[in-house]
C-alpha cells in the first residue's frame, strides 16, 4: 500500500462516509455524515464534495463529505491532494462493533466497509480511522437493508450520546493524542 508524505501546513482533514440525498440522510450507514454535521453547519458545495472549516484544539480542520456514493468516496482524492494536511482522519460506521461504541484505530484495512475501500484505493491505509457502531445487525435482515435502514427512536438517543463522544475523541486526535483517545474511548460505552 501507498504511504501519502505529509507536509506541516497545521491543518488536518475529517472526511465523513455516507450517501448523499434525503433518502440516505438518516440511515445507518450515513453517521460519518451526521457526526459532521453535528460539529458544523456551514457547509459548502465543491466538486463532488461539500466542506466546512471550523477549529479543533486550536487547528485548523478542513471537514468533507463526499457527494458520490459510498463505494465511491475516494474519488474527492481527484480534487483533494492528500499531502496538503499534517492528517487524514475518516469516520464511519461499522456493523461489527455494537451501537454505543466507537473504535480509534491509527490505521489499517478496510475491514469490508467498501467506502474505507475505496478511500484506501487512493491514499492507502495510513491514517487514522473512527469507526461508530451500528451493530449488531439482525438475523433476519440483510446487511444492504441494515445500513440503508433508520434508527430507531431508543437508538437515536444512543446515537445522539454516542456523536458526543466522538467529538471528544477527535479533538484529542487531532491535538495530537491518538494513543490516549484510543485508551479512553475504545472502551466506552453508551447505554440507556
């Protein structure tokens, strides 16, 4: 795998995963695009994206939400040079760690999720990663299904505690302590 040289421009960048459209706007597999959207709300339209800037830590933090379709998402690497920030961080949702958790990885595979694929297509896996749980997904059900499918009311409120948490999370990533918001938060769990 490629490894994308960084220079020091003290600016990081957040990409959140999800699908565009109102249809999408509220399923499970759109949480990268909910967690942004809870830290910011001036977002606006690029080529294939939407950014918003806003400050984290005292950085500053270029936040994007690809506008392709999740198995496409790191097509915004084609208008994005990925050396221009001190560092990647991509959220997202996983079905493999139950909802009420997050997981802080500093890199790795994608794990199946085709959006983190695609990301990785492009700049390799070299870069911190938050994963939000979306899990477990039912017996009796697809996974296609689950991801597109809505929280319910009583995951919404779990949810809703669980982007917090996430926004405490990034704000040690970005300050430079991965390690420490991997021992804090890799363990911690939302519960009604």
């Amino acid at each position: 795998m490629k490894k994308v040289k960084r220079r020091k421009n003290n600016i990081h960048l957040v990409v959140g995963l999800g699908n565009p459209g109102p249809r999408y706007a509220f399923t499970r597999h759109n949480v990268g695009f909910m967690f942004l959207d809870k830290i910011a709300n001036n977002w606006k339209r690029k080529h294939n994206y939407e950014e918003a800037k806003i400050n984290i830590a005292e950085k500053n933090v270029l936040l994007i939400k690809p506008l392709t379709f999740m198995n496409l998402s790191g097509e915004i690497f084609n208008y994005i040079n990925p050396s221009d920030f001190d560092d990647i961080i991509v959220v997202y949702d996983d079905v493999n760690i139950p909802l009420g958790k997050i997981r802080i990885r500093k890199k790795g595979s994608d794990g199946g999720h085709n959006g983190l694929k695609s990301i990785i297509a492009y700049i390799g896996e070299h870069f911190p990663r938050i994963r939000i749980g979306i899990g477990p997904k039912p017996e009796n059900i697809d996974l296609v299904n689950f991801v597109l499918g809505e929280f319910n009311n009583n995951e919404l409120m779990i949810l809703h505690k669980v982007l917090e948490i996430t926004t405490e999370a990034l704000e040690e990533i970005v300050a430079g302590n991965i390690s420490s918001a991997m021992n804090k938060f890799n363990s911690f769990e939302v519960k009604l």
